[in-house]
C-alpha cells in the first residue's frame, strides 16, 4: 500500500503540494498572514520529491531486510540450545547475573516486539474507525499510517490525524474536521496512554527517550524495521551497563 501511494507521489510531485496548500490557504483566510511565497512553494516541491523517491527506495530494501531476519530466525530456531550455551560460557558473568540479564532481556524484548506492534494495531482500527466515519478519503491506508507513527511517544498518530482533520476543514466539511479532532484527542490519544501503561506494567517500563532515540537511530541503520530494533539494542545496552555496574559493586 505504501509502495502505491509513493508512487502516485513520485508520478504526481504537485498532488501533495496542492493538498497542503489548501490546508495553508485554510490557515492563512483565518489568521489574515501570508505564510507560503512562490520561492517557498517552489523549494518545498523539489523537497518533497526527494523525500518520495528516498522513502520509494527505501521500502524495496525492507523485503531483503526481512529475508535476512527469517535466514538467521531458521538458524536461531534450529541451534537455539547450542547457541545459548556458547553466550553463557563466553559472558564474563556469574550465573545468577547472567539469569538476571536473561529476565530483563526477555522483558524488553516483549515490550518492544509484542506490546508496541500490538499498541500499533489497536491505535490503527482506532483510527481507521475514526477516518472512516468523518468522511476521510482512503481510511484503511491512513489509519494505517497512524498505526506506524504511534511508535513515536507523544506526538504519534496525531501526526496523521491532526493534518487529517486540518484538510476536512479546508474542504468546508465543518463538523468533520471538528469531530474528528475530538475523536482523535479524546479516542485515539487515550488509546496511546491508557494501553502503553499497561503494557509497561505487564512487559517492561521503557523510558519515552528510549523509544524517541532508539526509533530515530533505528530507522536510519535499520530503516522499518528500526522502529522495533533501535528501542530494543538501546535497552540492551543500558542492560549490560546495569550488570558491569552490579558486577563493580560486587568486587568492591
């Protein structure tokens, strides 16, 4: 789906920059202030296109991505005994410190490959209940989209819903726009908030900055997959320095 609509972008560089121009122009008729000039608009076009054709390439790499993960998931599966006995024997730990890096390892892995994907999912029905309800073009894609970036704390899907709603009111659908911004900060968010500190409570209480850091470099090492990766390796790493700091503490 997002391969289709990248390419309707890169096909079409001024179909975006028509939809937001009216989201601006909507914006400008009521603050009376001129925000976008001709050079303005201009640059943003070549902006945008770029941005298009580097997501576009982007997401061809994400399938070989995924065929390297189930290649080394077989082998994982296969000599998962083997390979665990080989870690316990090369880690310069005591047994019981290695349990311990065990039980906080498996609890960030949970919350950051089940609790988040699975806070993704609920977010996203959410939204495409919401998009398609209030009349928004394409619900299923963007409710999509709102799934994805929910993997951001605080901001998240109102990434999506917020412009959403900005663009039913710029087509004069009043109550639209209205009830979707309502929908969207009192549904949608508190889905985020209320589910998240569940989940916390039930997996691993993982710090916002974390998932903030860990999605900005994961992205850019890992590109999709990141979003779930970079949380995960940052928390790994203050892991291991919480064991070397017992392990101090213990010689001393």
């Amino acid at each position: 789906m997002l391969i289709k609509k990248l390419n309707e972008l890169l096909q079409n560089p001024d179909l975006l920059l028509t939809k937001a121009s009216e989201m601006i122009a909507y914006v400008e008729n009521i603050i009376h202030i001129k925000l976008l000039s001709t050079e303005n608009i201009e640059a943003a076009k070549k902006i945008a296109t770029e941005l298009v054709s580097e997501m576009l390439s982007g997401t061809f790499s994400v399938l070989a991505d995924i065929a390297i993960m189930y290649l080394l998931l077989y082998y994982l599966l296969t000599s998962n005994k083997q390979i665990a006995q080989k870690i316990d024997a090369i880690l310069p730990f005591s047994a019981e410190e290695i349990k311990l890096f065990k039980k906080e390892l498996k609890a960030q892995v949970y919350s950051n490959v089940i609790g988040s994907p699975l806070l993704a999912l609920v977010q996203g029905v959410a939204a495409v209940v919401g998009f398609w309800v209030f009349g928004v073009q394409e619900p299923i894609f963007w409710g999509l989209m709102c799934g994805v970036f929910s993997f951001i704390p605080f901001v998240g899907s109102a990434l999506v819903w917020v412009p959403a709603s900005a663009m039913l009111l710029a087509n004069n659908q009043t109550w639209q726009g209205i009830a979707l911004i309502a929908y969207g900060a009192l549904v949608i968010t508190n889905i985020d908030n209320v589910l998240r500190f569940v989940l916390q409570k039930k997996f691993a209480d993982v710090h916002p900055l974390i998932t903030i850091f860990g999605v900005i470099l994961g992205l850019d090492f890992f590109g999709i997959t990141g979003l779930i990766f970079g949380p995960l390796l940052i928390s790994f790493f203050l892991i291991t320095l919480k064991i070397f700091e017992s392990g101090i503490k213990v010689q001393e």
